[in-house]
RNA sequence: GUGGGUAUAGCUCAGUUGGUCAGAGUGCUACGUUGACAUCGUAGAGGCCAGUGGUUCGAAUCCACUUACCCACACCA
C-alpha cells in the first residue's frame, strides 16, 4: 500500500469529495415513510451575498447536525436557498446602474427588473458556490429562490387570505422612510443609534398677550409644520393655558395648546411642539387631539410647498436658516448640547424621517397571541433558553406591520385599483375588469411587499405549500432553525406566526440562536471596519475542516466568540494529528484482511479492551453533547479522545504489537483494532469535519461505502467495561509516575532503567507489563507484593496504591528527591485534612450520596497508606 | 428607562441538573530526530474561579447587593 504523504492537503482533498457526494446524490432527502424525517430550512442569505463568517458559523452548526442525523438513519433534509433581499439588492444594482450612468425611473420598472434579474444572474450563484466550500451537505435539488415561481405564489396566497381575513388593511399612518432608498421601513429595519445633536429653545407668542410659551426641539425645520402645543394635563403650571392659542413663527399660523397624556411635565420646558406629520409621537397626539397635518417635508427629505420660502430648501439646510430667521425676529432663545439616538435606515443608514403616508399594514394582535402561546406551553424551544424571554417581550409590544415598500425589486403586492370607481381589487390573477362598475381601467400596486414577508413564509413555502404536496407532509414542520441573534425579530418571529397561521403547527420546534463572530480584539466584523475575515481564504489557507472545528470549537449556544488565526492553527494540527494516526495505521494492515477477520476470533487484550469501551463511551457523550445542541463539547470531547487517547496511548500500546515479535493473532487483533476505532473515529468526526474523514475511510481497507452514508456508531450500554478503564487508568498512572521521575532526575530519555512496582495490585500490573515497560523505557521491570530489601539510592513516587521505585544508582540526587517526597508528603496531608474534615461533618455524612462519603474515607484509607509510605521513605533518605 | 449578557491560568475560552471541576487551546520552561506526526513527543510552572454577603453538610456553579465592560428594546419635545 502506497504511504499517505506526511502533511494533511486539504487543498488535494476537498473538493474531490463535495463533488463525489453530489454525484451520488447523498445530500438528496428522500420521502420515506420507514424512516423518520428531520428537516432543516437554510436561513437563505442574501442572493448576492458573499459569505462571511456569520453564514460559515450557521451553516457549519447546520451541516453537522444534518449529517449527524443522516447517519442516525434519518431522512435527513437540509433545504437551501437565498434571498432576494428586496432593499439590499435594489440599492445595488441602482448604484450599478448610476455607475452606468442610467437612471432606475427613466428605464422604468419593466426595464429595471429586467437589470436586476440580470444581477441576481450574474451573482446569484457565488454564495451557494461558497456554502458548497464549506462542505454543507444541502439538498440542492430542493434548492429555493424567495422570488421563485413557488415562493411568490406562497407570498400571493398569504396576502390574499390575510386580507380576507381582515388582517391586512390599507391606511395612511406615520411611517419610517428612507430618503435615500426611497421607500418605507418597518420598525424593526430603524436601528437607532445614539448621536451627540443640539435641542433648540425657542419662543412662540401666544395670541392677544404680550407672553410667549417656550418650546424645545432637535428638529427645528419640522415647526414649519407644527399644528398645535401640547402640555401635561396634569401640569399645573399650564392649566390656564390650554385652550389658548399661539402664532406659530415664521408661518404667523394660529395654533391650538393642547393637553395630552404622552407630555412629560419634567423633561425640557413641559412643552411640546406638535408636528403631527412628522413624528411619530406628535402623530398620536394629534390623532387624540384632531389636529391638522401639515406635511412639511417630502419625500426627498426637502422642504414642501407649503413652506413657502424654505420650499426645496434640504431638511439640514432649513434647519439652520430656521434658526436664523427665528434669532432675527428675537424668538430664538438657546442651543444645548443634547444626546439623542436618531433613526437610521439599516441598509444606507441614512437619518429616517418619519412621514405620512397610504401603506398596507399587518394587523399583528392576532397573528402574535398564537406565536406567543407556542413559545410559552414550550412547543418552540430557544437555545439558550434567554432568548424566548426577548422573543416574548417583542411579541408583546408589537405594533402592526408595515409590508408595503415602494421598491420594484420585490413580490409586487396583488392588488389592482379601478381608476374609475376607486375599488380595490384583491386577486390571485390579473383581473380584467371591475366588479364594481365593470371598467377595464385598472391600475396595480406600484409597491412590493417587504422583503421579510416572503421569508415568514419560507419553511412551508420552500416544502411546496400551498400546494398539498409528499414534501410538505413529511418534512413539516421542520427540527430545529439555526441563526444568529440579530434575526429574531426580522425573521424568526415572523415565521412563527406565520407557521402558526397557515399551517396550525409552529415551523420548528427548536431555534438555536448562536453568538457572533467577532475579530482578534473582539470587535464586530465589518466592511466599515474592514476587519472582516473571508471564510474561503480561510478555506485556501486550512481547509474547510479546520474552518468548520474552529468554529465550533468552545463555543456556546448564543456566546459570541473571537476568531484568531491560532485557532485555526491547532485545528489545523488537528487534522494532521488524525491524517497521520490513519497514515500510521495504514503503515502496518498492508497484510491484514480486515473484512474476513472474525471480531470473536481475536485475542483482545487490556488496551483493546479499554479503548473499546472508551470509544463507546465518547459516542454516548457525542450523542448527548450534539442532542443539547452543545458543539464546543461536542468537539472539545473528540479533540480529546482522538489526541489524548487514541493517539497518545492506544497507538503508542498498538506499536508493540506491530514492530516487536509476537504471536501472530496479537498482530492481527492489533492491526483490526486499529483500524475498527479509526474507523470508529472518522464516523464520530465526520459531521464536524467531512472531508479528511472521507478522504482517510476510502483508504481504510473497511467499506466501500461513503463514510457519510455509514451508520452511526451506537452505543451499547452492556460494552462499557469499567473494570478495564479502572485497570488501565492505573497503568497509566504508573507509566506517567515513571516519566516524571525520570524527568526530574534528568535521567536520559534513551535509557533504559530498572523498575520495582511495590504493590497489591501485582495482577493489574503485570497484564499492563508490556506497556509500562515500552511506555516509560523500562527495561528490568520487577512487580511484587512484598519487598525486603530496597535498593539505595532510589528515587520513589506512590500512585494509585502502587509504590514505583527507580533505582536510578548514581543518578539519584538525595537533596531533590527528599525535596520531592516533601512535597508529595504535604499534598496527601493537605488531601487528608480535606476528606477528614469532611468526615468529621455530621451534616456532610448524614445529608451528601452515601457512595461520596464511601469515595471519602476510602481516600483517606488510601492516603493514610500512601503517607505512611512516604515518611518512611524520607526517613530511609535521610538516613543515607 | 426596561430587559439581558459577561467577569475562571499571560492571552482566547470551556466547565451540562450545586459534591475528584479547578480544565482546554495557545503562550511559557526543561528535555527529546527510537520509522504516524516538529502542524510532533515527554514532563513542568501558572488561577482566593471580579468583590461582598447569604442559602447549604458542601458554591466557580444557586440567591442578593457592589464594581467593570457589552448587547437588545424603548424614550428622548
């Protein structure tokens, strides 16, 4: 058999694999009735996204339970597919087109889509190309597109039945909007970010007097549209003024005082200036209150025509000349320094000003009772359990919905108006004419639906619905969703009651929310920043696989974590551990037939037989670790067990069955047991890490099948053999002990030394003597219950009742030594002053588990021992 | 303002329901080329588990308060 290269490629290995899995068509979920379904829909990334490390996160967290429940013997199906992101891409591609020098209304909507359609062609395919880097075993025959033929059909569905329902209604309210992308934004699309502004004092003059009230705002320009002054109710400094009137500067308009619940008599002048068009606040109030609107401020963020001088003046110019002209008539009065946060648009982030305008809205109340219900009875689980408390309090607070949005790139909303009666149509298809007045002069809705609608819908409408379809029934509703935190409101909530609505069972019944992937110094990863980090350089450098047990790698559901090169390292390291523990097993089976080898017919000695119970062990708490959705132990217990004990001991027991004379059969049982817990390991490691695990099982001499369609390990209680893992864990004690000691006393690691093993345990100890022997370079090993004479000088060490005696004459420096026994001295009386004292508590041996307190004095028995032993020792030293 | 998170070896982080839990990686020290691996091996040093108080026989783990940093949501005239 040809010799595996020295150092893992991931470069020579990865991709052969992802392409031979989609060859065969592994990743392809079948409906099969014999099995049981698991289902996972992809969060879909953005359509002309590039994947960055919060999708190889999410993704990798996906794969690896997906490929886990495959090998359970699940039908497993992991549905992909993107977004198409309406604002996000709509922004880019007039940003292309401006770079073109094209502008989107002089193409028109027919024009533009066309464009857009031609982006989402031309980038459309990178990220699911990136994802594919990663090693995601997706079911791309299932693949799904928002604004796919299916999905709009779906959107459509949704909006005529919730508009049937009464649940969706067309208004003209205060709304968020983008001067910039120039269109609406739902609440959840604001982010709000904290801004050093100014708040600006200023007069008004109140009608037939000579007095003024004083006003503050941060947004002097909006007073041009002030309709009214609004003071506490219950404020009585300003009780004799409500009802009064005042002139409304610059605009010499006579507005109403007002008193209104929503004023705060402590906070500023305990007078509020009322622009009911352009705040949300004032907007309600004047709702209470009747007040007229004034809409001073379009859609450009530019002054209106009702202005007058201001009119086409920038909102931030007439600000300013506002404040001027205010000062020139005396009615300005001062500037303080204020911190506010101020709306900004979450894709260009360009201050929001709030407007009227007509919009269609989801009614929320009952579409979130039900949502809220399902999280609370525990039918929909968050990991870690915190976030279901964020999710509840969103729900409970949650205002309707605004879905319209005036873009092009989009489900366009199905509503038709007849231009001459003014109905509104609501309809699957484009009607023909109106069913009031039988006009054929209709007029769709020029506005889309937010892009969120669309993936509220996604784990039902990916399935097939609203057609009945085989999918739909088996795989609905799905397992688990995974995702970052940052989507909860965005999306999560909005499938769930969506889920609920449509289809009376929630989307899923788990959402695993993971943390963020922050930079070296724990900041946020971003293009601003430019601390980004690209997975598929990553990817180039180390291997997906490095990649994807990096990031899982002492993570915590919803933690965030740092990503540091080093990191990357040692998984790297990692993998090449495993490359060469398969390398050097391959070196010593080329003359074994694995497959016609009987496991009852071997000769399975200590090792053998404490690694197969550790190997099923460690599948019992990969099980367990992965149902609590726990993979930074999930990995950290296979980093373990492969390094610590596979490789460190099992393969260094292995060696001297393969290199030293034996009997034939210890050979072969070597050389099997070798490759059945590689084999063992490659199973248990390949969700985590696919592609070195399938790369190393198809030069095993073990299966022809993939390893990703092998059948999990399973663990078997009866297997768990406690007795060899007691008998070796001594063993292993003594062997350390030996090294230690050696170590120390500087003895040449080459050497070979003598060694008496002073101790009951005689039988333990010689069905280990072979080990002790090749594992700590013993050459005259001497196991004994009794001992006359002790040799002198010697170097000593107790562990696990057994006395290990060095006669390491001529080495042995008695001052170090005593120094050393000293210390091990005070170790077991610090040890033995604990578990008395323990004993001594009549709380602790009356109330703690009767096999704690057996655990207790047994130690104290076996300290005793063990310092007896020790004095006499150094008084021994101390005599010579 | 409301809610939430984090504080554990020099650094980055684990520690599942309170009882061998004081851990890992990396870094550091010493030694090491016996045919898997120097992307390695062996051994070692390092922490009052943020502080205070409480519950308990027993607390890194539960409770309260304090301090520091972070996040979400709300308000901001």
């Amino acid at each position: 058999m040809e010799n595996l290269p020295k150092n893992y490629d991931p470069n020579k290995v990865e991709n052969k694999w992802y392409d031979y899995w989609m060859e065969n068509d592994f990743f392809k979920a079948k409906v099969d009735y014999d099995k049981e379904p698991f289902s996972i829909v992809m969060p879909p990334p953005n359509v002309t996204g590039q994947l960055h490390m919060g999708h190889a996160l999410d993704n990798t967290l996906q794969d690896i339970i997906t490929r886990w429940k495959r090998m359970k013997g699940h039908s497993a199906l992991w549905l992909p597919g993107t977004d198409h992101a309406s604002i996000a891409t709509e922004v880019k591609v007039v940003d292309k087109l401006r770079n073109e020098g094209i502008d989107k209304d002089e193409i028109g909507r027919e024009g533009f889509l066309e464009k857009a359609w031609e982006w989402k062609d031309e980038y459309g395919g990178r990220i699911t190309n990136q994802l594919k880097k990663m090693g995601s075993s997706c079911d791309w025959s299932r693949e799904r597109f928002t604004l796919d033929e299916g999905c709009s059909e779906a959107v459509t569905e949704v909006f005529i039945q919730l508009y049937e329902k009464g649940l969706i209604y067309q208004g003209d309210y205060i709304v968020n909007w983008c001067p910039s992308c120039h269109t609406t934004l739902s609440d959840v699309e604001v982010e709000h970010e904290e801004h050093e502004g100014k708040l600006y004092y200023m007069k008004y003059p109140i009608k037939d007097s000579d007095d003024f009230i004083t006003v503050a705002t941060t947004r002097p320009e909006t007073m041009l549209g002030d309709t009214a002054i609004a003071v506490d109710p219950s404020d009585d400094r300003y009780k004799d003024l409500v009802g009064k009137t005042v002139i409304l500067p610059l605009m010499d308009r006579e507005i109403p005082i007002v008193a209104d619940r929503f004023v705060d008599s402590e906070f500023g002048t305990g007078m509020v200036k009322v622009t009911p068009a352009h705040d949300p606040n004032d907007f309600e109030i004047g709702e209470r209150n009747d007040l007229d609107l004034i809409k001073v401020i379009d859609e450009d963020a530019k002054m209106t025509e009702v202005t007058g001088k201001y009119a086409g003046m920038d909102r931030y110019e007439c600000r300013e000349k506002v404040i001027e002209d205010l000062k020139e008539e005396g009615l300005f009065i001062k500037t303080e320094e204020h911190i506010h946060s101020v709306g900004q648009c979450y894709r260009c982030d360009t201050v929001i000003e709030p407007l009227v305008s007509k919009q269609w809205f989801v009614k929320m109340e009952p579409l979130a009772k039900p949502a809220i219900e399902a999280v609370k009875n525990g039918d929909i689980k968050f990991i870690p359990e915190r976030f279901s408390k964020v999710y509840l309090n969103w729900m409970e607070n949650i205002k309707d919905w605004c879905i319209s949005r005036q873009l092009w790139w989009g489900h366009r909303i199905p509503v038709w108006y007849c231009e001459d009666c003014g109905e509104v149509i609501v309809s699957r298809t484009e009607p023909d004419q109106c069913p009031e007045c039988k006009s054929s002069s209709l007029k769709q809705e020029e506005d889309v639906l937010d892009t969120w609608f669309s993936s509220a819908l996604w784990p039902f409408s990916t399935l097939g619905w609203p057609n009945d379809t085989d999918d739909l029934n088996y795989f609905y509703p799905t397992d688990v969703l995974v995702t970052g935190r940052d989507i909860i409101f965005f999306w999560v909530a909005r499938m769930i009651f969506m889920g609920l609505e449509f289809m009376d069972e929630p989307p899923f019944s788990d959402v695993y929310v993971h943390g963020l992937i922050r930079d070296a110094q724990g900041r946020k990863m971003s293009k601003s920043l430019g601390n980004g980090i690209d997975p598929i350089e990553v990817i180039e450098e180390f291997g997906a696989d490095a990649l994807r047990f990096t990031l899982i790698t002492g993570n915590t559901p919803g933690n965030d974590m740092r990503f540091r090169e080093e990191r990357l390292e040692a998984s790297r390291n990692f993998a090449n551990k495993i490359w060469n523990a398969a390398r050097f097993i391959l070196m010593n089976v080329d003359d074994f037939d694995y497959n016609s080898t009987n496991f009852k017919d071997l000769k399975l000695n200590l090792a053998d037989k404490w690694m197969l119970s550790r190997t099923n062990e460690v599948t019992k708490k990969i099980d367990k670790t992965l149902e609590n959705y726990n993979f930074g132990e999930m990995s950290k217990s296979l980093y373990d067990f492969i390094w610590n004990e596979y490789c460190d001991w099992y393969i260094e027991i292995l060696k001297e069955r393969f290199y030293q004379d034996q009997d034939l059969k210890a050979k072969e049982t070597a050389q099997y047991m070798g490759l059945k817990i590689l084999g063992d390991i490659l199973k248990l490691l390949h969700p985590v890490m696919p592609m070195i695990t399938e790369e190393i099982w198809h030069k095993l001499p073990i299966s022809e099948k993939s390893l990703m369609i092998s059948d999990w390990p399973e663990y078997e209680e009866n297997e768990v053999d406690k007795d060899s893992e007691s008998k070796m864990n001594t063993i292993m004690s003594v062997i350390k002990s030996v090294r230690n000691i050696r170590n120390e006393m500087k003895v040449d690691p080459g050497r070979k030394i003598e060694a008496i093993l002073l101790s009951d345990k005689t039988e333990i100890l010689e069905s280990g003597e072979s080990y002790l022997k090749n594992l700590a370079n013993i050459d005259n090993l001497r196991i004994t219950k009794t001992l006359k004479n002790r040799p002198q000088p010697s170097s000593t060490s107790i562990v696990e009742g057994v006395e290990v005696i060095l006669p390491l004459e001529g080495m042995v420096d008695i001052d170090k030594e005593l120094k050393r026994l000293n210390n091990e001295l005070e170790d077991v009386k610090y040890e033995i002053k604990r578990a008395k004292g323990k004993l001594s508590n009549d709380g602790f041996v009356n109330n703690a588990p009767e096999e704690l307190v057996e655990g207790e004095k047994q130690k104290v028995k076996e300290y005793e021992a063990k310092k007896e032993k020790l004095q006499e020792r150094i008084e021994q030293m101390k005599l010579n």
